[in-house]
C-alpha cells in the first residue's frame, strides 16, 4: 500500500510520498482465528463482489472502451505511512462480545494543536532528540472526533451506521505471545520521532498490537464501486484508527491498525488478517516507497500465534498515512442523501489537504479539489505502469482521497510483459488488468465526480466533465515522460514517443521480462548494443536479440545519442540506472519470505525488506539470491486472490 503525503519529495518522478508504519506480530499456532472459508474470501470478498456485480456487463461496466495500447493511453474515454507493526490475534472472528476487553493506556494526553511560534518552538524541542521512552510519545488532538458526528451505538455488532463518518470501537486484544517480525526504523525515526530500539520495547508492541493505546480507536465508514458495481455501506472491516500525530517536521500522520478486530463494518472473511496478506503487504509498501512512487509504507511487522479456521495465523499491521479518506468515503454520503455531511466532510478535505483550493469558494472549491485529483491519479497510475505495479483491486473504496496507493491486497509486479496481466486470481474478467489501470482510474474519477455533484450548481456539473475529459491528456504526458527518463532520453519529440510505443510493442511480442529489459538496456554501453554484443547475464536482452524489429529499434535508439562519445554514453546509462531498479518484489520472493515467517523465522524477511530498499543498487547477498535473475520456473504457478 502505497498511500502519498503531500509533503516535497527530493525526487522528480513523485512529488506525493507516503508510509506504512509496518510491525508483524505473530500468533501462536494453537489459538482460534480468522473466519476465512476459502482462498478466496477476503476483507473485502471478491466473490461477493463479483456476485454482486451486473453479470451480463462485467467487462463494459466502466463505460470506457478497450484501448489498443494502454501503456500509451491517450485520447478520450467514451462514457462518462507507513505501518509501524504487524501483530495478530484471531478472537471472535463470528462477531460476538465474548472477548477480553482492551484497556486504556494510563498515558497523559497533553499534545495539541499549536501553530507560529509555538510549532516553531515545539519542532526545535523536538528535533533535539527522538523519544527514547514511548510513555512519552503522545498523539495531537482529536481532531476527527471534533470535527464529525459519531455513531452513538458503542456496542460492536455488524450494523448499517447512518449518519456518522466513524464508530467508537474497540481493537480485539491478544491473550498469547506476539513477536514483532520486522519493523522499518527509517519510518520510527523519521515520521514518529522515535529511537528505533522502542519499537523493539514491550510497551510500542503492545501499542503497535492494539493491546494498548492513548485514545479509543475509530473505524471510518465508507462505501464504494466493487467491479463496476455500487456496494452499499463498506466501511473499516478489520482496521483501527488510533489518532493523528505531528511529528518534529509538522507532518501530520494517521496510524491505523489492519487485522485488529471485528467492527460494525465487519462482514464475511474480516476481523482479522492472515500473515501472508500482512507480510505482502509490508513488503509493497517498502518497495513502492523506495522505488519512489505514490505509495504508502509498512514500518514494521510482528507475528501472533493466532490461527484462522483454516489453520492459518494471522497478522496485525500499523500503518501510517495522512488521510484514510477514500473516494467511497464520500460515496457513501452522496448516495445514502446526507448531504450536509457530504458537505462538511468533503471542505474538511480540502482544508487538510488541497490548500491549492481552499481559498476558493461556491463551485471554485469543489472543482478545484477534482482538478487536483485528476491530476494527482494520473501522475501514480502512470507510476504505477512505469514500473510495471498492477494494484489488483482498484475498487473506489480502495482509492484514497489523496491519490495515494493503499490497500495492498492482490497486487503483483510484470514479469514478462503482457498488458493483459491480472493479479488477482479473483478477477475472472480481468477488469483490473494492468493494462485497464488507466481506463479503470478515469472510471473512478467520474465516480468521484458523481458524489459530488449535490455541492455544485448546473454550471459546476457541466466544468467537471471538462475537468474529467482532461484525464487521459494529462496521463499521457505523465507516463511520456516517465518512460523517456527509462530510456535515458531528455527531449520529447515524435521519434522519442515512438521509440517507447515499439520497445513496449517488441517486448510484449517477446513476453521480455519488463524490469529487467530497461535495467540492463542501461547496463550495455551503445556500441556493445549496436554491435549486439550482448552476454548471458543479460538474459531479458537476450530474449529480445533474434527479433528483427527489435534491431530495427536499437538502430533508431542509438541514433537519438549522435554525435556519441564516451561522455554522453556514461551519462545515460546512469540516468537509465537511476530510474530502473534491478529489484522488484515478485510474487515468488514474497511465497519464500511468507513460508518462512509462518515457519517463525523472520530473518528472510528482514534481508528481503533491506534488499527493497535499495533497488536501484546492485547487491551481492541479493544477486546470490538470485532476486535479479529468470524468475524459477514454479513462479508462474503462483496465483494470489484477495486474501493474499
């Protein structure tokens, strides 16, 4: 999960980052958990999805029409923190009561909103050193519980909420032994202000659990599109939100929990989730985040002996991002008709986190929100392409408000490239297909659009489809660019264009492994590629040799550096290096690791989650591993659904 903060990014290819606070926390394989019938029942079911979905229309039920090439989408669409820890516990996954209650943290709650001189003085406090005793560590505010009704009903049954943006409810407590499996100590120092040896203390593992902690916890409700059809009332099955913290640079950071416990938005399959799910999702996140693209991190994971019905143990993830807010957050409001509070959710947005339309009023507001997401999902779904990310489910309850990848369920990453490639084993009509991405994000946009429509006057309706139909120009541009930045190529001209529409044409003909083709395209020197001089070890190349149109590319492709000298040829291949890692995380990679932690041992994990973050690097322990080399063989047996 990829979530983005909108905080300035070092890198041009991202300007939105965000992280997933990860901490895996295993239970003992004697205890009783998650409710899960078959591989394919999930936090949110892809067969109830499905079933509820109109059958006759499956593949046209976005309204858009197949693109020839959606790698280069182009023209118009017809139709309309990271997680600190992961810990698991399985109790009561059926609903009821019947389960040791979670008590309060006796910690004194004295943060607050500050601003000027204050937050000026409180940052350079800060800034002097990490909190190095967790008693110490306070959250700010309770802003949310200030700003929006919340359900009355405290007792935790599975329910319709009516007007209510959250409920009150309480994290399932772990009666065994939890095990922290993995933490990232980048997102502890630097988004949470704390010493990375406290996330190894009792105390944060407790907290990072929902064994304790400062406030009660809140489930958000929210609705969605469900492929291509409107779901109802969806809502935080198995998560937690435990309040917002500002830390010493004046970031503001929302820590959820995932796979904590039963909420009133709980249904078949949630309540808890299983370690292959937690560990996966650590894993996307640290990889998104480090390949820098629009994606939240997992910080760190832990392990509970908990175990679901079908003997599997489950997982606990703290997850961090500065909003939760989905698209179906505001769905939800539009379509159960509560419209003052789709008013009022919808400006505390834009207030938090578009201040490029804050000081607008009336239609100006509302629209320029939408401009801003239009732009902001077409710069990460062209991320997501230029590093071959298919995310799986892309379900507008999935979508955050903020353009930001979250919700790593079953993603994968191309190995050979083929834009029919669908993750999810779920998806038999391969709606979410990589190469749909696009088409898929333009869909939920106007989903977007639909829920807010009651705010705006017939003038503001009839400018938001102009806002809309901007999307695919705007991706277009976005995705050129990227794949020029692949090829080491600095201008954008019809020749540059066309060099990407054929190396993705030649590549796709050839099923080359997509990854590894720009990577080592940037590990050969121009002359050794004219030449064809082209060893082993470049094994994606080698696929690519005998064909003739691929010759026909590299004699176009090293005309674009001519006049070429030795100067010239360094600088590519570095700028080629720089954007086009030699690591990804392949689904095979994530099976061994995921083996490994069900079996207790973690140490494959942490080398796994080190390697990932330094992608673009060539490592010696990664290379032994063979994480750069063919994929095995038994990889392309791999299938994940929504529960992996």
């Amino acid at each position: 999960m990829a979530a983005y903060c909108r905080y300035q990014n070092n890198s041009s290819r991202s300007k939105l980052t965000a992280f997933f606070l990860f901490v895996l926390i295993i239970l003992p394989p004697n205890v009783s958990g998650c409710d899960r019938d078959n591989d394919n029942d999930s936090l949110h079911s892809c067969e109830t999805q499905r079933q509820s979905a109109d059958d006759g229309n499956k593949r046209n039920v976005l309204g858009c029409r197949a693109l020839p090439n959606p790698y280069l989408y182009h023209g118009r669409i017809e139709g309309d923190g990271p997680n600190i820890s992961v810990m698991s516990n399985c109790a009561n996954p059926n609903g009821d009561e019947k389960r040791e209650p979670t008590k309060y943290v006796a910690f004194e709650n004295t943060n607050k909103e500050l601003g000027g001189s204050e937050l000026a003085s409180s940052i350079q406090s800060v800034n002097d050193s990490l909190y190095k005793d967790f008693k110490k560590w306070k959250f700010a505010s309770q802003k949310l519980l200030r700003q929006f009704s919340i359900d009355k009903e405290e007792r935790n049954f599975v329910r319709q909420v009516p007007g209510a943006v959250f409920s009150r409810v309480l994290p399932t407590s772990f009666k065994t032994n939890i095990k922290m499996a993995v933490a990232s100590s980048e997102v502890v120092r630097d988004l949470l202000d704390i010493h990375p040896d406290v996330a190894e203390s009792e105390l944060f593992v407790a907290f990072a659990s929902g064994n304790t902690y400062l406030e009660k916890p809140l489930a958000h409700r929210y609705g969605g599109h469900q492929f291509g059809s409107w779901a109802g009332q969806l809502g935080d099955g198995r998560a937690h939100l435990l309040g917002e913290y500002v830390n010493s640079k004046g970031q503001r950071w929302e820590l959820q929990l995932k796979g904590s416990g039963l909420t009133p938005y709980s249904r078949r399959g949630d309540g808890k989730a299983v370690i292959r799910s937690s560990v996966r999702e650590f894993l996307a996140s640290e990889a998104m985040f480090h390949l820098v693209l629009s994606s939240a991190m997992i910080q760190c994971g832990g392990t509970n002996s908990t175990m679901a019905p079908r003997k599997e143990r489950a997982a606990v993830v703290l997850r961090l991002a500065p909003s939760w807010f989905r698209i179906g957050s505001l769905e939800i409001l539009a379509k159960s008709g509560e419209i003052g509070l789709l008013r009022h959710l919808t400006d505390f947005i834009i207030d938090q986190y578009y201040p490029e339309a804050a000081g607008l009023e009336g239609n100006s507001r509302f629209l320029g929100f939408l401009s801003s997401m239009v732009t902001n999902t077409a710069d990460m779904i062209a991320q997501w392409m230029s590093v071959g990310f298919a995310h799986g489910v892309m379900n507008t309850d999935n979508f955050s408000i903020l353009s930001i990848t979250i919700d790593y369920g079953p993603f994968g990453f191309l190995d050979g490239f083929d834009q029919s490639f669908v993750p999810n084993s779920s998806d038999d009509e391969g709606m979410y297909s990589i190469g749909n991405q696009a088409t898929v994000g333009q869909y939920n946009l106007e989903k977007l659009r639909d829920a807010l429509i009651p705010l705006l006057d017939s003038a503001g309706v009839r400018r938001s489809q102009e806002i809309i139909a901007k999307y695919s120009d705007k991706y277009h541009m976005k995705l050129m660019s990227l794949f020029r930045e692949k090829l080491g190529l600095k201008e954008a001209t019809e020749t540059s264009d066309y060099l990407v529409a054929l190396l993705l044409q030649v590549m796709e003909e050839n099923r080359s492994d997509f990854t590894m083709t720009f990577r080592q395209l940037g590990e050969l020197s121009l002359d050794q590629l004219a030449n064809g001089d082209i060893a082993k070890r470049q094994w994606a190349l080698v696929d690519l040799q005998d064909s003739g149109l691929f010759k026909e590319w590299v004699r176009l492709y090293v005309d674009q550096f001519s006049p070429m000298n030795d100067e010239v040829d360094l600088e590519r291949r570095r700028r080629m290096n720089a954007v086009n890692p030699r690591y990804i995380l392949r689904n095979w990679m994530a099976h061994q690791v995921i083996e490994e932690v069900e079996a207790d041992d973690f140490e494959g994990l942490r080398r796994l989650h080190n390697i990932l973050k330094n992608p673009f690097t060539e490592q010696e322990e990664a290379e032994a591993l063979g994480y750069s080399a063919r994929p095995p063989p038994w990889a392309r047996k791999i299938r994940v659904s929504c529960s992996s």
